[in-house]
C-alpha cells in the first residue's frame, strides 16, 4: 500500500481535500473534493498516468466542495461510506475525519430523508439507462452478423430481445450492462439507507449492509447485487434478465416507499 500512497500524494496538491477508501484488490477507489473546475484536466491527467505506473484502474469520485459540504449536511449515504472505509488521506484529513463526524454524530431530519431518497432514485435511473445502452449495444453486436430482416424487424420494432450469446457481445457492451448492475447497487443502498433513516432516525453506510444478516426483501436483493458486481470485477459473465427483473424489483421498492415523500 506504501507504493500506492506514495504515487497518489502529488493528487493531494491539487486539490481541496482527499482520501483513498475501499480494499484496493482490484483497483482504487478515490475521493477527491475541489473548490472549483480549473484544475480538472490537471488532476485527470494525473490520475491517468498514477494508474499506468501502478498497474490498477483508479476509480475517481470527483467532487465540488460546496456539493460535499451540501451532502455533509443531508447524512449522504454513499460519502459516510468512503469515510467510514478510508485507507489513508491525500490531503486535509482534519475537514474529512470532521465530515464523517458531521455524518454520523447527528440524527437526521427529513431533508436528509428526501436527500437520499432523491439520490437513490438518481442511481437507479443511471442503471435503467445503463441497461438500455447495453440493449442497443447488444442489437448493433447482433446486425453486425447479418440476420434475417424478419428477425431484425421484429427486435426492433416488436421490443423482441436479440437472439445473440453474451460471449458474442462485444466487451464494451458488457461493460454498459456492468455499470447498469454497478449503479442499482448504489441505488438499493440509498433506498434501505432512507428507510433506516425513516424508521430509526440512524445513519448506515456499506458497512453496515455488508455486516448485517438481511432480513427484508430489498436488503436481500441488495447482498444478490454485491455477488453479481463481483461476478463483473472477476471477469465473469452477467445475465441481462437477471438484470432486468432486479431492476423491475428496485422499481416496486421505490414504489413501495414512496410514502417517504409525504
């Protein structure tokens, strides 16, 4: 970990704010918080030479210190969990152990509520549209094989799913499906997060979910959606109506409490 940590710290002079959280097996997962966007091709830059040397993909969440400030403020459940699994700090450790401070030392009210129902419902409209670019993607992989044009007309026009094998599709279309798995997990986290909130007036992080016996349907589904994000990171195949139902069970959760909003 030493040589990560030396490699990232010149990430720490361009910026207001920043730490290292998560496992860092697979690739590396970073927080970085700026006052403003001058200095973002500079940073990008930077993290994209820091990933050649170190021979990792860098998982950046770049964000605006009046947004960090707004989410501090609101018991975000995705910022508590980065805070709560912090490797090592790149910069201003003082304002971020204060951040998580602010996270978990005050009960929340129902703007936090709304906040991260809100939130919740952004990650599962970035997993629909994930899914929906995979589908497009994974027609474009199958025309390119030349079907009959009874078959292709009936994909697409007839909402009919194309006849092609997921060791066919090509590895920038799986990629679309992974991200549509990657951001339903975001978005089943906020939603048992807003219920806890809801319910028990407590704030939760990843942590919590992974370390706690699921005993609710959506808790369930959450721990079905950890295994399949692992199945993407190890090379694995995913399946598209998996994925499909696990979306169309996320919507009736959402339906469900939708009570949250009153």
């Amino acid at each position: 970990m030493m040589d990560v940590q030396k490699e990232l710290e010149p990430l720490g002079k361009l910026v207001h704010s920043g730490l290292v959280y998560g496992s860092l097996v697979r690739d590396i997962d970073i927080l970085l918080v700026v006052e403003d966007e001058q200095r973002m091709e500079e940073i990008k830059e930077e993290l994209r030479r820091i990933s050649r040397i170190l021979g990792k993909p860098i998982d950046i969440s770049l964000k605006r210190l009046d947004d960090v400030d707004y989410r501090i403020e609101h018991h975000d459940y995705n910022l508590g969990s980065a805070l709560t699994t912090t490797r090592f700090y790149l910069t201003n450790q003082p304002y971020l152990e204060k951040a998580r401070e602010s996270i978990f030392g005050s009960r929340p009210g129902r703007e936090s509520v709304l906040f991260n129902f809100s939130e919740g419902l952004y990650a599962f409209d970035v997993s629909v549209f994930g899914l929906q670019c995979f589908e497009f993607h994974q027609r474009s992989d199958w025309h390119k094989t030349r079907p009959e044009t009874s078959e292709y007309f009936r994909v697409v026009l007839e909402n009919s799913q194309a006849q092609i094998r997921m060791e066919d599709v090509s590895n920038l279309t799986k990629h679309y499906l992974g991200d549509s798995v990657t951001n339903l997990g975001f978005s089943i986290g906020y939603l048992i997060a807003t219920k806890i909130m809801k319910q028990r007036g407590k704030v939760i992080d990843l942590s919590f979910l992974l370390s706690t016996q699921p005993e609710t349907p959506e808790h369930r589904l959450f721990m079905e959606n950890r295994r399949d994000i692992k199945r993407y990171r190890d090379g694995l195949e995913l399946d598209p109506s998996k994925v499909r139902s696990q979306i169309e069970e996320t919507r009736r959760f959402y339906e469900q409490y939708k009570g949250f909003l009153e």
